[in-house]
C-alpha cells in the first residue's frame, strides 16, 4: 500500500487530486488519511492558486467507519477531502451495484455531466443517460438505513470485525471450534 507520504509527494500542478482508500480490498485497511489531508493543506499554503483535494474511495470502509470507529477522520470533517464514494452493496448489505458518490460542495459536480428536462409534467435532472432505471438498489438501501438504523450498522460491524480478527490472529479456541464445526456438520 502507498504510503501518504508518497502520495502527497508525487503531486503537482498537473495533479487533478489525490485519492485514498478507506479500506483496501484484501485487508480493509484504512490509509491515513487525517495525515494525508494535513500534507494536502500544506501542499496547498504552500502553493497559492492550488486547490489539491482528496477523493477517498470508502467502497470497503464507507458503512464501516462511521460505525465501529466514529472518532476517526477521514470524511467531511476534513479540510480538503472534496469527495467520498462507497459501496452500498458491499458493507452497506445491499444488491450489487449499489453505490454512493458525495461532493463536498455542489460545485464540485460539472454542470455539464447532469442532464436536465421536463418530463411527465416535472423538472428532473439526472447524472445518467437513460431514463428508466430500476430504483431497487436505492429502495432496499433506504430500507436498510431505516430498519438498521446506527446501532444495527454498529453491531454488523462490530461482529465484522470481531470475526475478522478471530480469522486474522487465530485464537486456538477458534481454530478448535472451526474444525469441530467442519468435522461433525460438514463433511460427510
Ligand atoms: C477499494 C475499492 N474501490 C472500489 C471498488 C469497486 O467498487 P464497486 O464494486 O462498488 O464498483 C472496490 C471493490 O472491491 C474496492 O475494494
């Protein structure tokens, strides 16, 4: 994994911005990216006309952070985090192909990529191309946010990682237990 370091480092006037993981694929871990925002920030006072931000690509991390680890800073709550994206059907417990994008501020979105017309009697503005897509993926997500609410997405991810960390350090009990569970329910 990069470090921040490197990442801040290798930017320059070409740099569109910098992007950061909140949860890399195989391991979930998290990238720094309080230290990153502060090499950013400096970066930027450094440089007067630049406005270097970040993207943190939270598809992994996004609906696990804010509930097993409310204090860390990696989100809004940072200067030059300018973008977030996760996955809703990852963490989030969704359908595949669920997926969330946050713009800081609303400027941060092109006016040219959003589609405006009037259809069926009302102004509608869309990111997409086509018009009839299905809204299940964004019903079963509200849904989930309703019915699980905070303390049912901080429990799922306190188990997650509780189950994570069984797997990872391999207490000889769960070990014990795994192959007990194999042994007599099973195998045939
Ligand atoms: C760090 C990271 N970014 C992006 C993606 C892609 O997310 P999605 O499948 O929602 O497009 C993945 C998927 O595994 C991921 O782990």
């Amino acid at each position: 994994m990069s470090r921040v370091e490197d990442l801040a480092d290798a930017a320059d006037e070409n740099t569109v911005l910098v992007m950061a993981i909140l949860g890399s694929t195989f391991t979930c871990r998290y990238y720094d990216i309080e230290r990153l925002d502060a090499l950013v920030g400096a970066k930027n006072a450094a440089h007067p006309g630049w406005r270097l931000g970040i993207h943190v690509d939270a598809a992994s991390g996004g609906f696990l952070a804010p509930f097993a680890s409310p204090d860390l800073r990696w989100d809004f709550r940072l200067d030059n985090v300018v973008s977030i994206q996760s996955s809703g059907h990852k963490h989030g417990q969704c359908l595949a192909g669920v997926g969330w994008v946050l713009f800081r501020t609303p400027d941060l979105l092109p006016r040219s990529l959003i589609f405006a017309d009037a259809y069926l009697g009302a102004a509608q503005t869309t990111l997409t191309l086509n018009f009839s897509k299905s809204a299940t993926g964004l019903v079963n997500q509200v849904y989930n946010c309703l019915r699980l609410g905070r303390a049912g997405y901080t429990s799922l991810a306190f188990h997650m990682y509780r189950s994570a960390g069984l797997l990872r350090g391999g207490s000889w009990w769960w070990w014990w237990w795994w192959w007990f569970y194999f042994y007599f329910f099973r195998w045939p």
